[in-house]
C-alpha cells in the first residue's frame, strides 16, 4: 500500500489509475515488492482512501521513520544538507475571478440539495463573465476583466443572501460557517495579507522564490534534510505560513532528531538562510 501511494505521487496519478497501472506495468510490481508477474488488481481504489484515513498524520510519519531505519548507519550522519521548496497546489493566476465562479457554483449546488428557489440564478451572466476574465492581461481589454471580475462578485453576494433570506433557522446553523468564509473570500482586496487563493486549500499561499520563469507560486513552503554523503532524506516539515528560509532550519531539524538517534552537529544551506549561524534544540 505504501508502494501503491509513492507511485500515485510520483506519477501524479489518481487512485484507479495507479491500481489499474499495477496490473499492466510489472515495474510497478517489482517497485512494491513482488518478485514475480501477478495479473490481477492488488486491491479496490477505495482502499487506498481507507489506508490514508486510518494511519493519518501519526501514521505517515511512523512509517517514514521506518524508512529511515532500513538505512541502518548511512542515515545517522552527522552533517545534513537543508533546503527549502514548495510543494505546489493546483492553482492558477489570476484566482479572484475564478474563485467567484467556483463560490457561484457552490452556492447553486446549495439551493438544488436544500429545494430552495431563487429570484434569479445568474447562469448565463456569469458564463459572458467567465469570457471575459481570459483577457486579464490582454492591455486594451483589462478594463472590462477588472469589470467582469468586480461584477462576479457582486453576483456571489446577492445569490447568498438570496439564500440566506430563504433558509431556516436550522439550515442557517449549518451553513453559518460557509457562508462566513465565502463573504471573506469575496470581500479581500489584492494587496490584502493572508489571501485566500483556493476554496480546498485554505492553506496556500503565494511564494515568491526568485525564479525568473516563474513569479509566483501557489502552495505550502517545505522543508528538506538529507544526509550530505548518502543522500538519505531523513527530515520533512511543512510550514503553514510564508516565513523566511532561516527560520525554517528549527521544526525540520526538530523533525530530524525524531526519525534518528544521532543528533545533527552541522545543517549546510545555500545563501537563502543567511543569518543563521546555530540553532538551539
């Protein structure tokens, strides 16, 4: 299983591909263990879910300390190399248009589960709209996308409060929190902190790391500790917010001494962790 998910990540592939690709690509067997040729699903799609859904965070990381230890002595060196990338999600630029569009169909999905009526649905407006945001560079049509992208969430906001208007008390209570987050998303500016880019990753932020094919990117900053001979990652962290590379070094050696027994004398960077010089445990 833990096979199956590391070539789901690696090949960026669903849950029912990877299954299905097990059973034609014998690379994929011999990769999870199997000496010889099986012709058969090693398991349903679901089960992958359930697998994740019962080790969780705890789990995961039990099961990459076990990694670690297969490597016996080549993992326990004593100087690790430590950088820092994103993990990137799957959104686009720009995202503010686009998340008014999504909060649309939210918001219509919620009147069909709920059977409640609106004075006016909007579709067809917010399909011409949809048109227009494609031309957010375009320099002479900027002006009728900053329109569209206004428009759209002038929509977002009259469709809920339309439905706001006709729920219950109880249906209120439920949806109280998404429509909460919903109005924030809607109501942020664009030089505005802790933006929201995405409906699915509250989480995600923009980064910029100096790369010149590529301004910004859209995701979690990461941090990453291998063995400076071997070559053996030995420490992960993920940081919920946009803070500077040097100050990264603490929770991914935290998370190094966890995995090994043998205590990390020296971190090499590159010049992103300037002014760092020790840290304390």
């Amino acid at each position: 299983m833990v096979g199956l998910l590391l070539l789901k990540q690696l090949e960026n592939l669903s849950d029912e591909s990877v299954i299905l690709q097990f059973k034609r690509n014998p690379y994929y067997q011999y990769f999870c263990g199997y000496d010889e040729y099986m012709p058969a699903l090693p398991c349903h799609a679901t089960e992958l879910v359930k697998f994740r859904n019962c080790n969780g965070k705890e789990g995961f990381e039990y099961i990459f300390k076990m990694s670690i230890e297969m490597h016996g002595d080549a993992a326990e060196e004593s100087q690790v190399i430590v950088d820092s990338t994103v993990q990137e999600s799957n959104l686009t630029f720009p995202t503010d248009g686009k998340l008014a569009i999504k909060i649309i169909i939210h918001l219509l999905r919620i009147t069909k589960n709920e059977d409640i009526k609106l004075k006016r649905s909007y579709v067809k407006e917010t399909k011409a709209l949809r048109i227009l945001l494609r031309f957010f560079r375009h320099p002479r049509k900027i002006t009728k996308a900053l329109g569209a992208m206004k428009r759209l969430r002038a929509i977002a906001k009259i469709i809920m409060r339309d439905i706001q208007s006709k729920m219950s008390d109880e249906q209120l209570a439920i949806y109280n929190g998404v429509f909460e987050f919903y109005f924030k998303v809607l109501s942020q500016e664009k030089n505005d902190k802790n933006k929201f880019y995405s409906l699915h990753e509250i989480d995600a932020y923009a980064i910029n790391k100096g790369k010149d094919h590529k301004g910004y990117e859209f995701g979690i900053k990461a941090s990453i500790a291998m063995t400076k001979t071997s070559g053996i990652i030995v420490g992960v962290a993920a940081h919920k917010e946009n803070i500077h590379d040097s100050k990264t070094l603490v929770s991914v050696l935290d998370n190094v001494h966890k995995n090994r027994s043998i205590p990390v004398e020296e971190a090499i960077t590159d010049r992103g962790y300037v002014g760092t010089k020790s840290v304390t445990k």
